[in-house]
C-alpha cells in the first residue's frame, strides 16, 4: 500500500488523534487559541506532509517551518509549545503505519515520516532562535501586564 494513501484514507482519525494529543499536553498558547484552531494548524502540517511524501520534496516542509516559527515567535508561543504539537501529529501518523503496513514497509515509513518532520522540527527550532538576534520581537502580551 501507498504511505499517503494510508495517510489520506486515516486522515481523520489522525488528526482527532494529534487535536487530543496537543490538548494532552497541555500547550498553553494552543489552549487559549481553542480546539478548532489545534485542529486546523494539525491539517495544514498533515497535509504539508503527504505533499513531500508524495513529491519527494522536503523543500516544501522546510518553507513551513520558517513561516511558522516566525508565526508563532511574534504570537509569543514558545518553541517546545510548537515542538509538541508536531511531536503529537507525528505520534498519530505512526499508529496506523504501524498497524497498517507490512512490518517490512513500517520501518522505511517511519522513517520518511521522521525524516520530513524532523526537518521541519530542526529548521523550526533554528529559525525561531535566530529571531531574537535579527531584532524580532515576540508581541506584547497585555493581559500578563494587567494581572500585574
């Protein structure tokens, strides 16, 4: 079977999965933004994903990361709040991979599906320290200022 055909016929599936899995986790910011919003951000990234498989591009992933470490540095989220949230849809993509394929494809897999988000992770994680450095402020959080 094709890794994104099973990706695309479990799709909804994984993505209630990752939904529940970041709110598991307890991301603050990802919290206060609501469930649509951690639904919504998990099918772009779900989606990004079976683009590269099926392309064989990771160049795609990479761009991602960049916009939304941007993104999300200027929302003032902080970088393991973003992290976990790629962690959790990873974590849901590797269920039915594992249940799903013969268990000779579910290492190459695994491992296609580690590789692009871990791509995407990596430029993430470098991208947003780099924004403090190039004068990029994160915004101003005025509700923590009124509580004093």
């Amino acid at each position: 079977m094709d890794l994104a055909q099973l990706l695309h016929d479990q799709e909804e599936q994984i993505i209630t999965e990752a939904a529940n899995g970041a709110a598991l986790a307890r991301l603050e910011h990802y919290q206060t933004a609501g469930a649509e919003y951690v639904r919504e951000q998990q099918h772009r990234l779900f989606n990004l994903l079976l683009e590269c498989i099926s392309s064989g591009n990771g160049i795609p992933m990479i761009r991602h990361a960049e916009e939304i470490a941007r993104e999300r540095y200027r929302s003032g989220f902080d970088l393991t709040e973003v992290q976990a949230a790629i962690n959790a849809l990873e974590a849901a993509i590797w269920r039915p991979v594992q249940t799903s394929l013969p268990a000779d494809l579910v290492g190459p897999a695994l491992g296609r599906i580690s590789a692009l988000l871990g791509m995407g992770k990596d430029t993430l994680a470098r991208t947003y320290v780099s924004l403090p450095a190039a004068g990029q402020a994160t915004a101003l959080n005025v509700d923590a200022l009124s509580k004093g």
